[in-house]
C-alpha cells in the first residue's frame, strides 16, 4: 500500500481494506486529489483546467480539458477511463446538456457507460462551466 499522500506516476493500486488518502500535489489545495476505499478510487471534482491551471475557454473545451485531466488522473493510479463507473456531472446551464453528451460519449466505450447523476448549478470554482467527478472500479490482477 502506498503511504497517505503519496503516489507515483504510473502506480497501480490494489484492492485493499484501508482507506488510502492521495493529497492533491498543489501545497494549497486543501483536499486529497483520490482517496482509495477498498477495491473503489473516488476522484476529486475536476474542472477544466490546463497544464499552467488556467480555465480554458468554451464549453466544448472545458468539457475536453475535464475529461481529459479525469484521464490523466487516473493514469498517475495505473486505471483510466475504462475504470469509470459513476460520473458526477455539475454544469452552469443545463441546456448545453445534449452538446455535453455528444463529447462525453467520445470518451466512453458505448458498452461500458458509467451511471450518472447531474446537476445544473448556480456556479463554479473559477466560473466553471461544467465539473466532473468520477468513482472508478480497482481491478485485481485477474481481472485485468
């Protein structure tokens, strides 16, 4: 098991009874960035922020950039977006919601669509327009 607050690029995790807290690596960010419980790694709501932590501009690339850091996250646990099994979507203007979903699918196996739950909501860290979280599924070593 890894220690509370550390991870490596490329670590694959293993199903565990312990709770396993990954602090967010930004010193001022005061949450952890996934927290592993049992066979289940919860990530952290992300936004659409790009490799300087800048928002970038549009719905369709902030809903990109989301997806996109979701994906990278995962990858520094040794899953991806396979691994998805709930997605939490919150989103500033709700009739974006059909172009929402043309992007989203791209990221998804068609057979393999996380359950979902959404929220239209009043607003975002950093004028957001949409923010993810995911729950993702920690395979044992047979299962992958």
């Amino acid at each position: 098991m890894l220690k509370p607050g550390a991870h490596q690029p490329g670590t694959r995790l293993t199903p565990s009874d312990e709770v396993q807290f990954f602090l967010h690596p930004h010193p001022r960010s005061p949450f952890s960035e996934a927290v592993q419980v049992g066979n289940v790694l919860y990530i952290s709501a992300m936004i659409g922020l790009d490799a300087e932590g800048k928002l970038v501009e549009g719905f369709e690339p902030q809903t990109r950039q989301t997806l996109t850091n979701l994906a990278e996250i995962l990858g520094k646990y040794g899953l991806g977006l396979e691994h998805v099994f709930k997605v939490t979507v919150m989103m500033t203007d709700m009739t974006k919601w059909g172009e929402f979903n043309k992007i989203y699918r791209t990221y998804f196996h068609p057979s393999r669509l996380p359950v979902r739950t959404a929220f239209g909501v009043a607003g975002l860290a950093f004028d957001a327009m949409v923010e993810l979280e995911v729950q993702a599924y920690i395979p044992t070593s047979a299962e992958e």
